[in-house]
C-alpha cells in the first residue's frame, strides 16, 4: 500500500459479522445495553483514531432524547416492506422509502 491509498472499511459488513455478533441480522438494540466485550472496532458507526467523528455524544444524547420524547406519545407501525433491499453508499440504506403508520397514545389526563 503506498502513501495517498484510500482505505474503505466496510461497517456494514463488520457490523454483521458473525464472529462478533450473534444473531447479526435481527434488530435486537439491547445487545448494546451492557459492553459484552466485542473487540474495539467490531462497532464503529462513528469511525476511529484522532479523525473519529467529534458529533458522537451529541448525536447519541439527541437520538435518546428524540426517541425517549416520540416513543412516549407515538407507537411506530411498519407500512413498507419489511425486508428491502440495501444500497451501499455512504451509509447503507434502504432503496425504498420506509413507511410507518404513527398512533397516538390514549391522553391518559383525559380520562
Ligand atoms: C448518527 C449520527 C452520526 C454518525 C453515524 C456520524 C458518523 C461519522 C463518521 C463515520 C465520521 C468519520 C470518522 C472517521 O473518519 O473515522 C464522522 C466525522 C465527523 N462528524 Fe459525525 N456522525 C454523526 C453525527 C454528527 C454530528 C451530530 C456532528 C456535529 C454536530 C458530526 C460532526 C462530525 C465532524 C465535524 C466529523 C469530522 C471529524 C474530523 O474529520 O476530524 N457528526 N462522523
């Protein structure tokens, strides 16, 4: 490799390795929930080394408090395939837009 090279590392891919991931393809966001001892760069949506992205606990604090807010009024209810097919690009994403149906919690003060 000679000075200049551009590196490309694949999250998509080391993000569903199964030699760290049990069960990688299924959505199971706890497993995030205790560190389980995956090797450090197993998961790194915000990259590494002194260039790693400098929005990540900014980024993680409004996600939380987004989702934390919408979760408490709204339940999400899958409208579109449930299974598309992902284009790699930057991020990996779906190559349809992915629908939800929004219900609005009963208003518990109005009963
Ligand atoms: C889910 C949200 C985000 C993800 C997944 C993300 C991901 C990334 C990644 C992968 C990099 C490249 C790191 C590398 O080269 O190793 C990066 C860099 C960067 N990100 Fe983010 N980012 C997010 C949100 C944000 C936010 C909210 C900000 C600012 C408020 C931000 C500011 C930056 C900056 C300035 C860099 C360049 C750092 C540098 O080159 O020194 N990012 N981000």
């Amino acid at each position: 490799m000679s000075g200049g090279t551009t590196l490309v590392l694949p999250q998509c891919a080391v993000h569903r390795d199964p030699r760290w991931w049990d069960d990688p393809e299924t959505f199971r966001p706890e497993r995030f929930a205790s560190n389980a001892g995956w090797p450090e760069y197993a998961y790194f949506p915000f990259g590494g080394g002194p260039r790693h992205c400098i929005g990540m606990r900014f980024a993680r604090m409004e996600m939380k408090t987004v989702l934390a807010t919408i979760l408490s009024e709204y339940t999400f209810e899958l409208s579109s395939d449930p299974d598309p097919d992902l284009i790699a690009s930057t991020n990996l994403k779906p190559d349809e837009p992915i629908r939800v149906k929004l219900h609005e919690h009963a208003n518990e003060a109005a009963q």
